[in-house]
C-alpha cells in the first residue's frame, strides 16, 4: 500500500483540491471528501483549492498542473505549508491523484505526509 502508516482515526489532516475552471462542482467534491475522512474519525483542520484558470495560461493549459513538481502554484504550495506548521496537521490528503515524486517533494515541503485520496482511500 502506499500510503503512509499514520492511521486516520484522530488525525488532523489538511485537505487539499487542484481544479481546472471548467470544473464547477469543485466545492461539493470538497465538502464529500471532507465528511468522508470525519466519518473515518479524522479531523479536516483546513482546506486549500487551487483553481486554475484560463488566465493561466489559456484554455489549453487549464487542466495541466502549475507545477509537475507539486502540482499547485508556489505561492498555494506556501500557504499549504503554513497551515501546517499553524494547525500541526498530522497529513494533508489531495483530491487528485499525485505521482511518487510529487508526494515526495511535497511531503518535504509540507513537514508531513502527503496522501492521494484519488489512489487510496486512507485506512481506518
């Protein structure tokens, strides 16, 4: 499996969403993996979503990633970071799927595991 061993039941998680401007459900994705990971004993201490729009670079580009390193812009990828250090997140969980690289650049960032809901739903 390859999620981290840090168990969701009593974790504080931030959680995080990367959506193009197309997509307009963005916030009940959100709210559902949210009460997903409370039902699971979780606790979501903060959101993030990046949205990425056409004025990022035109129509084409708006379903790519910011970034291939950490998919989200540096100055989300900042504000992720802070909310962790500020709530002393245990995780952060992405809606999106996330290459092995990307978790690993991420999780440095962060100073906490980084999860893909996308590829694992995380364990009891």
């Amino acid at each position: 499996m390859d999620l981290p061993p840090f168990g969701v039941a009593g974790a504080d998680v931030v959680l995080v969403g990367y959506f193009s401007a197309g997509q307009r459900d963005f916030a009940a994705l959100m709210d559902a993996a949210a009460a997903e990971l409370a039902a699971r004993g979780a606790r979501v201490v903060a959101r993030a979503v990046q949205r990425r729009g056409v004025s990022h670079g035109g129509a084409r580009k708006m379903s790519l990633p910011f970034s291939s390193r950490t998919l989200l812009s540096g100055g989300k990828v900042q504000e992720v970071a802070e909310v962790c250090e500020r709530t002393g997140a245990d995780v952060v969980a992405f809606l999106n799927p996330l290459t092995a690289h990307q978790k690993g650049s991420l999780t440095g960032l962060f100073g906490c595991p980084v999860v893909s809901l996308a590829e694992n739903p995380p364990p009891v």
